[in-house]
C-alpha cells in the first residue's frame, strides 16, 4: 500500500528513526495487512483501502492478537506490533485525515522482567585471553571486544565506525546512536592500544586479493567489506564457546560495561550519558545488579552496620 510506504518514509525522513526500526514497522504493518485482506477475503494487491483499515475495530483487533498468540510470538514482539499499528494509525489520522483509530483501545501485554546477563571481569578477560593476536582477524577481534567492554557502544553503532572517527591515543570519541544522536564515549588505554595494533598490523592486510581497499569501514570481514553486527555476533559466540560461557552476545558486553561501572561507584546519570539513553529508566535496571554494592554502602554509611 502506498500508505504504508509513505509511512516508512516518514518514520525515515521525518522522525528520523534508525533503519532497524523503519524495517522492523513495515514487516509489522504487511503482516497485519494480509492478516486483514485474509479475513476479508481482498486481494492483497489491488483491493486493500485505506477507508477499509480505518474502519477496523477493537474486536478484530482482538482477533489479530489471538491470532498472533497462536503463532507463538513473543510478548515483547506482539508489544512492538501494536506499536507500529498505533503510530501508523496515528498517521493515517495526521495525513489522511481518517478519525477512527480503535488500536488505542488495545493494551500491550505485560512484560515479563528479566534482569540483564552480566559477566564479570574475570569472564571478559578469559575472553580476551582465547584471541590469537598473532593473526590478523584476532588483532581485529580483540579491538572489537575492547570497544566493546571499553565503551559499552551497541553492536550497530560498533560497525558504523569508518576510519578517521577516532584517532588512537585520544580520550574520547564520537558515535552515532538510536535516532542518530551522537554522544561522546570514552577510549581508554586497552582500546587505544587494540585499535593501534589493528590499523597497523591487521586491516592493511584483510583482504583476499591484492586490490587495494577502499571501504571507508573501521571494521572489516573476509573480504574487505563492512563488517556486520551477524558477524560481530558470531565471532562472540566462538570465543564463548572456548570459553565456555553461554549466550554471550554485544549486548552482554554493554550489560557489563554498565554494571561494572555502578559498582564503582559511576553515578546512574553519568551511566546514562555513556549509555545514550534518552529515559533513566532504561539505566535504572543496571541498579538491580549491584546488590553487593549496596550492602557495601550499606555496611560503610549505616550506625547500625
């Protein structure tokens, strides 16, 4: 549908969502689309209208769910579901002009709460330990689990790196995050040392052929072309497995980057800087984390301790 096209580019252009996102809307909107054309009996192609989708109500709303509970989706996937439904109702209100928008009536599931996985130290360095250093994808690696750790940066925000966005030996650089906000994130000795090591020794010769490379990317795959948050994630999954820690993924990193800090004291909102996170809220389960360093704050501040 065109309406749903335009849609996406607005999301794009207008409010300046990441493509992840964008992507992720418009496959949510075509699955309710041909759920809608199904239970009509359109076709797909050439008889959906917009008039027609405005005019859904609650209790096929409802049926959608249902339908998308038997299908087994998750909780937090149905939640996103209804998200893009109700911002592109809310769209076809703005620009269409359409008035009835029955998706408000529906409320997302509740959320089941899961603490994040953290490592510890010990785990991060044993993974940095199973990195071969003395080849040219290690030199890589290892400058990636640093970044990682190092800088708490999320996976997609470590591949959009190009070279000549951060210069070794600096304190600091800049990244492009959700929303393409851009925040400053530390780099400290062990990063800049990796990166150092990398650039000089490793990214020169990660290529197949002797063609020169001129993908402007910091980090590169096998065949000298950007390399992907997939294949981030499964070089962390080999490691893991030599390691023998289960399910550690970027964002694990980013966990611990997080939580290491709180219990160093690190104040919630400076953790919340480092992070990008526009919502506190979105810092304040790394507090749940760090129960012993609340009884060790405990045990110093209270008379009683």
């Amino acid at each position: 549908m065109r309406a749903i096209d335009n849609y996406l580019l607005y999301l794009s252009a207008e409010r300046n969502l990441s493509p992840c996102t964008v992507k992720a809307y418009g496959q949510d909107l075509k699955q309710f689309v041909r759920f809608y054309a199904g239970a009509h009996n359109l076709d797909l192609d050439t008889q959906i209208s917009i008039d027609g989708l405005s005019n859904i109500d609650h209790l096929f709303l409802r049926r959608y769910l249902a339908y998308l509970q038997s299908k087994q989706i998750s909780r937090r996937s149905i939640a996103r579901k209804l998200a893009a439904l109700r911002s592109f109702y809310r769209f076809l209100q703005y620009r269409y002009k359409k008035s009835n928008n029955s998706v408000e009536l529906i409320s997302s599931p509740k959320m089941k709460k899961f603490l994040p996985k953290v490592m510890s130290y010990n785990q991060i360095k044993a993974i940095l330990e199973k990195i071969d250093t003395t080849t040219i994808y290690g030199l890589r690696d290892r400058a990636i689990v640093e970044f990682l750790y190092g800088a708490g940066i999320r996976v997609s925000e470590l591949v959009g790196l190009d070279m000549g966005d951060i210069e070794p030996g600096k304190e600091d650089f800049n990244v492009i995050g959700k929303g393409s906000k851009e925040r400053i994130v530390p780099l400290n000795t062990y990063m800049s040392g990796a990166l150092t090591d990398y650039l000089k020794n490793g990214r020169p010769r990660m290529k197949k052929t002797n063609i020169k490379i001129v993908e402007p990317a910091l980090f590169l795959n096998c065949n000298g072309k950007r390399l992907s948050s997939g294949g981030v994630r499964r070089m962390l999954k080999r490691y893991s497995t030599k390691t023998g820690l289960p399910d550690v993924t970027p964002h694990v990193f980013r966990h611990s980057f997080a939580t290491h800090l709180l219990e160093g004291n690190a104040g919630l909102r400076a953790v919340q800087e480092l992070l990008g996170h526009v919502d506190l809220s979105s810092t304040q389960i790394y507090t749940h984390l760090s129960k012993k360093q609340l009884k060790k704050i405990y045990s110093q501040a209270h008379p009683r301790a």
